[in-house]
C-alpha cells in the first residue's frame, strides 16, 4: 500500500546548466528551478542523470544541491548514486549536509552486483543519511533490475528507504510491489510514458523529464485520475505523447532534447558535457513543434542571463 506524495506528484529530474565554457552555473540552476516550480512542479530531482551527474564531480554536486535548495521552497531531492558503494555514501553524505530533503540512489550500473548485494549496497546508502531515500531502478541503464522481493525487503527492513522511481518498464510487477508493500511506501513513476500506467496501479506522482515544459499538464492529468475522470487523464496523456517522443531518440539521448527545449523558452542552460555533447541539427525546430503540438505555444519565459 502506498502513501500520499511525501515528496510531491510532479517532480523533475532537472538538467544541469553549464557555461559556454563547460563550467557549472548555479546563478542558471536557481533561475530553472525556480522556474520549473512556477510551471508546475511541487518538487525536483538534482544531480541525477538528466543532470549529467556522471560528468560532476562530488563537490560540484554538492554545490548545485546547495544552489537548488538555496532558491526554491519544495522538495530537492539529490541524485547521489554511483556503482561505487563508498562514492555513494560519500555523495549521500555530501547531499545530505547541503541541504537535500531526500535522496534518489540509482541501482548500481555496469557491474551488475547480485539482489544480495544491491540489499548490502542500498542498506549502507541509508545508513550513511537521516534523509529519506528513493531507489532509482532503471535496468535499460543499469543492466540490474532490483527485484520485487528486494525492494519489499527493503522498504521493510530499512526505516528511511521509502518509495522507488520506477522505470522498470513492468507496470504488472509493480502493481505487485505496490500491493504488498508496506504502509508508507512511495511509488513514482520514472518513465513520462508510463505515469498513466502506473498511477492505476498506484503510484504517487512522476519523476519526469517531459515535466520541464508539461508540468502544468501533468498536474492535470493526476489530478483528473484522482478525481476519477480517467476520460480527462486519458487525453491530457494523449496530448503528451509528442513530448515523450520527443525527450529521448537514439540521435538525441535524454537530456540533450530537454536542454534544447529550456533554451527555446529563454532558460540559458547551455549544452551538455562530453559525451553528450553532440546535438543533431533541427532539434531546437523539432523542440518549437512539440510546444505547438501539446498547445504550449503560449508558454514564454524572459530570457535570462549570468
């Protein structure tokens, strides 16, 4: 059984804002969430992979946890994983002293430890914080899954490990988790073409990407699901659609589409680092038609500067 949205229903994973030199800008990163909060975020996820956390170092996370937390009044949640346990502690640690009301720990990646050792992983992350703590499960990237009776032994073992942001892509199974887990435990969906999914099985709210310009939407479309209009949900999802196709394609991995779009609406976060730093030609055109084709034209912000 799942609790009610500790965090928030609509969070963003938020880009990260680098200079023309590469340098993060923390005065831009303020500005954006400040932003994202005005247009209809009730939380926001820094430092997570949308924020390119692998090209930061621990202090410059730190600095841009700092920096969030410093300008908006929600929920920041800190993006403090790594396939190193003892580089996930120490993030957790670093979060945890800048300010962070949560942290989201993604599953380790790449090395693909055992459920034992994700429980011993996971438990020492939790340890290492008075914070609560979010699991980011997400095996497209991480080639784990974290199994079901994992994450139950988990949210029953381990006080301050409280929800997961989903993107397992398995709305069947986590209807499972969600029904056997205990009181308390939070779902978020973490996959902007599933939330619908996975709010009818119970799940809180979305960690998006899509929610830098559909946020106002996607407040909208739960708030109509937790009214029991699903025929309203149904196309507020529908309206969507272009925008989740067009956050993430092989030619533009997530976050290069999201930073063209804050550009587009006068957010200048700039590009991303090395490897992501390769951006097609068109995509700023492509960004101004999903605004048109999900009736965002009208959304402007004033350009803003260092």
């Amino acid at each position: 059984m799942v609790g009610s949205a500790q965090f928030g229903k609509v969070l963003t994973a938020m880009v990260t804002p680098f200079r023309d030199d590469g340098s993060l800008n923390t005065a831009v990163a303020a500005l954006l969430a400040q932003w994202l909060v005005s247009n209809g975020n009730d939380g926001l996820v820094v430092a997570g992979t949308t924020g390119e956390s692998p090209t930061l170092t621990h202090d410059e996370q730190a600095e841009l946890i700092a920096a969030v937390v410093a300008a908006t009044d929600v929920a920041v949640i800190a993006g403090a994983g790594s396939n190193d346990t003892a580089a996930a502690v120490d993030l957790t640690q670093r979060a945890t002293q800048a300010g962070a009301h949560g942290i989201l720990s993604v599953t380790p990646y790449y090395n693909r430890p055992s459920q034992a050792a994700l429980i011993k992983h996971f438990t020492a992350v939790a340890a290492a914080t008075h914070l609560p703590v979010l699991i980011y499960d997400i095996p497209v990237r991480t080639g784990r899954k974290v199994d079901t009776a994992t994450l139950l032994y988990l949210a029953s073992e381990v006080p301050n490990i409280v929800g997961v942001k989903d993107a397992a892509g398995d709305p069947g199974e986590t209807a499972k988790l969600i029904a056997e887990a205990p009181d308390g435990f939070e779902v978020y969906s973490g996959d902007d073409g599933l939330t619908l999914s996975l709010l009818a099985v119970g799940a809180v709210g979305v960690i998006g990407v899509a929610t830098h310009w559909t946020g106002v939407e996607h407040a909208q479309m739960i708030a109509a699901f937790e009214q029991g209009d699903v025929a309203a949900a149904r196309s507020i999802n529908a309206n969507l659609m272009p925008s989740f196709a067009y956050e993430t394609s092989p030619v533009a991995p997530n976050p290069i589409p999201a930073k063209a779009m804050m550009r587009l609406l006068g957010i200048p976060v700039g590009f991303c680092r090395p490897p992501m730093d390769v951006e097609p030609e068109g995509l700023s055109q492509q960004a101004a038609q999903v605004l048109v084709s999900t009736a965002l034209a009208g959304v402007h912000v004033e350009s803003a500067h260092d």
